[in-house]
C-alpha cells in the first residue's frame, strides 16, 4: 500500500482516453515502478468564474484541515490498539481499504449530487468533517478521564511510601486499636532506619517497647508500625517529624477497602468499555472522514483544471504513487503529456498570486497537482 499519492490532472487536446492510453504507455516504458490510476470525476456544475476563483482560494486550507481530522483519527486508532494489545487492522471505507478506495474512486451521487453547486458540496463536506472532529473530542476526553482515574489510583500504588495508598500493604493484624492504644504508620527514610529503630520508643512517653515493626521498603523510605497511648499519639508525631520521620494519617476500614476495590474494578471495567467503543467509533469515521476527502479531492481536480484549462472541461484525472527516486522522471513524463499548449506554470507563491488572480496550490507545473497523505 502506497502512504502517498499524487492527484493530477493533464489537459486534454483530443479525448482524455486518447490521452490515458499515452500516459499509462509512458508510465510503463519509463517508470515502470510508478502505481498509475484513472481518478474519476465526475461533470460537476461549474458555476461563475467568480465563484470558481473564490473556492479556489479556500481549497488547499480546507484539504489541509481534512486531511488532518483523518490523521487525528488514525492516530487515536493506533493509540487505542496499542492499549488494547490488538493488532493493527486494515483501514476501510464501507470495507473497502483506504488506498484501494482512492485508486478506483467513484463518485456517491446520492451523497453529493453532482448538479448542486461546488461551493455547497464543499461546505457540506466541511461541517461533515467538522462534526466527527468535535465528536471525536468529546469522545476521547471522556475515555482519557477515565484513564486519567486509574493512572492516580496506579500512580498511588507504584508511587514511593510518602504518596502511595497503604491500604494494599497493612493488614488488619498489623493495626492494634484499643480503648488507649493506637497503631500509627510511620514512613521512615531508608537510611535513617538505624536511627528509627534506636528512638521511636522515646520520641514521647507511653510508647509501647518493642512495638516496631517493618512492613514494606522501597528505594526511598521503609514502613514501619509503632504502638503507643492513644492521648500521646500527637506528641509522637510532633517529634518524630523533628527527627525526619512521616507519620501517615491511616484508618483500617474493611468496608472502605472493598469500597477502593470495587471502584477501581468498575474504573477498569468502564475503561475497556470506552476504549472499545471509542475504537468501533474511529474505524467506522475514518472511513466516513477519507471518503468525504476523495470527494474533496475530486472536486479540486475538477476546479482547479478549470481555472488552468478553461471551458468546456477537457482533462484526464490520475492518482500516481510514485517512489522517490522516481518522482523527477514521473514530473517530466506529466510535462511532456502537456505538450506545447499555454498551459499556466505556478512558479511561487507570490507567482500564484499574480496569475489570473489564481490562489490555487503554487506548484511548478503546466498541469494541477497535489498530494494526498495517507498517513
């Protein structure tokens, strides 16, 4: 599959089939390695010079925001398989893959009838594009809240012991609760351990001897229990801070560990619900969204051969994915086939400005060109 294809549209003196046998001779003797295609389309209406003239100035703006909503999309697409752990599928419209749709294109007259006039069928494919856009972001905002939730709460238990949640690491036999006892947790720097374990027992009074223990380290700090008076537990956390220890506020709860357990299932679970969605969602829209810009496609080959051409239209539609190191040769061949008519060569931007008053695509060649990324 080619990535990246040229459109073009070459004057046509006699027939444009006359002129498709040539190009397709041309093609095969000479760059034989060139993916040559007929692009279809259709006579659509052709309306004033003025409003022809004034499309032309918003063509290439408008294929630019298009072919970026397709990017957007496909680029979600990846993400999304990336975190679903699936492979990678074929980009279609209505089953049919993207390049194959381009290279035998056919234009939907049910969808854009070709006797409205050029500005109302590129409007419409605008506000089509546009809206998926914005459906697009309200769909993937709520996805990416969602995992936004789970990173913290992930955050909370991968995070060092002066962040993270404890409720996975005490248990209830390491909390002792009392009329006058307390358990307090303390986080304890990782080399400052010896120290802890010679001076928690007189940080304050009533501390009960031997009460330490060491539940969980990780590279920065250890966890330790400490079982003292309830009525002192705050003189206790007054001079253990002096001395560099944390004590984090905790409160055993079983029901409010069941409580963490079932949101973070229901996160989870809510998590692949929306992932799976938004992905159904993205292939079917990227099909949508390509097809409205072949049809964009279509209608800026159609214009922009008018304006360099003129009147009646008479010019041959191809789709070329030529590889680099053919592109040179495949430009000569297309100016060759242009022969010696007075065809318009767009040579700069500020040429292009100049021209007839033309502010279609500046490219320098006798005939209208320009490309579709893929991806």
């Amino acid at each position: 599959m080619a990535t990246r294809y040229w459109v073009v549209s070459l004057p046509a003196q006699s027939s444009a089939s006359a002129l498709w046998s040539r190009l397709q001779e041309l093609i095969s003797k000479k760059a034989f390695d060139t993916p040559l295609y007929r692009f279809n389309t259709p006579d659509l209406r052709v309306g004033t010079l003025d409003s022809l003239l004034s499309l032309s100035d918003d063509l290439s703006k408008l294929n630019t925001f298009i072919e970026g909503v397709s990017h957007k999309i496909r680029r979600q697409i990846e993400d999304l398989e990336r975190a679903s752990g699936i492979d990678s599928l074929a980009l279609t419209v209505d089953g049919v893959p993207v390049d194959t749709y381009l290279t035998r294109f056919v234009w939907d007259e049910s969808k854009y009838p070709t006797v409205s006039p050029l500005r109302e069928i590129v409007d419409t494919i605008h506000s089509q594009v546009a809206k998926i856009e914005d459906d697009m972001k309200i769909r993937a905002a709520e996805y990416n809240t969602v995992r936004g939730q789970l990173n913290a709460i992930n955050r909370k238990q991968t995070g060092s012991l002066a962040v993270r949640d404890l409720s996975n690491i005490v248990k209830p036999e390491d909390i002792i609760t009392s009329e006058h006892l307390v358990t307090l947790l303390t986080i304890v720097p990782k080399y400052s351990q010896k120290d802890w374990l010679s001076s928690y027992e007189t940080l304050t009074t009533y501390v009960v001897p031997r009460s330490s223990k060491k539940l969980y380290e990780d590279n920065e700090y250890a966890l330790y229990t400490v079982t003292l008076f309830g009525r002192v537990a705050d003189n206790f956390k007054t001079s253990a801070r002096e001395r560099g220890f944390q004590v984090r506020e905790f409160e055993y709860s079983t029901e409010a560990q069941e409580n963490r357990k079932q949101e973070l299932e229901k996160l989870m679970q809510d998590q692949d619900n929306l992932r799976s969605s938004l992905l159904q969602w993205c292939y079917a829209s990227y099909g949508e969204v390509f097809s409205s810009w072949m049809h964009f496609c279509a209608v800026r080959v159609f214009s922009e051969s008018i304006l360099r051409y003129g009147l009646p239209p008479s010019f041959l539609a191809a789709a070329l994915a030529p590889p680099a190191k053919s592109e040179k040769k495949v430009r000569s061949l297309l100016e060759q086939l242009c022969g010696n008519l007075n065809c318009i060569y767009w040579k700069s931007d500020d040429d292009a400005a100049v021209v007839a008053g033309i502010g279609v695509e500046a490219e320098s060649y006798p005939y209208a060109s320009f490309t579709v990324n893929i991806v």
